[in-house]
C-alpha cells in the first residue's frame, strides 16, 4: 500500500512539472529565442516568435508527450537501479546469513 502511495506521489510529480512546463513554454521560447538569435536582424527575430505564434498548438503538444516521455523513461530508470540495489542486497543477506 505504501508502495502504490508513493508511485501516485511520483505519478502526479511528473504529470505537475509537466504542466509547469506548458505554463513557462512561452517565457522560454521568448528567451531562447533572443538569445540564440541575438545575431540575426530584427526582423528575422519577429518572423520566428511569429513562427512559433502559429504553431502554438503543435509545438504544446510536443512538449507534453517529449516532457511526459522523459519524465517516464527517468521513472523506469530509477526504478530500475532501485530494484537492483534491493535484489544486491537480498543476495548479500542470503550469503551472510549462511556463513554464519
């Protein structure tokens, strides 16, 4: 029970940090792009945020599933090494416990 309380807990982590992702998409998307086209005219500047505008919908739906996806992929991962610490140390208790 506990277990299946702490899988909700980390369940529901990933799914708020994928929204906060969503709310902050634009501030970044601004910045990114002042920043890495800092180069550029004017002009071209305002032609992608505009860019970016249009595909507004596209572009949130991409974020969700690659956000949702990692966020997952970083879940199994730890599950996994967490599941192999605890198997490591069934392993070390079976062998103690026979040389005694």
């Amino acid at each position: 029970m506990i277990s299946q309380i702490f899988l909700f807990i980390l369940f529901g982590i990933i799914f708020g940090l994928t929204i906060l992702a969503l709310k902050l998409q634009r501030i970044i998307e601004v910045t990114l792009t002042h920043v890495l086209l800092f180069f550029e005219k004017k002009s071209m500047r305002s032609m992608v945020l505009k860019n970016l505008i249009a595909n507004r919908d596209r572009n949130k739906m991409t974020a969700i599933i690659y956000s949702l996806g990692l966020g997952f992929i970083i879940f199994l991962n730890m599950a996994q090494r967490t599941q192999i610490q605890i198997m490591g140390l069934h392993m070390m208790k079976f062998h103690v416990s026979y040389l005694e």
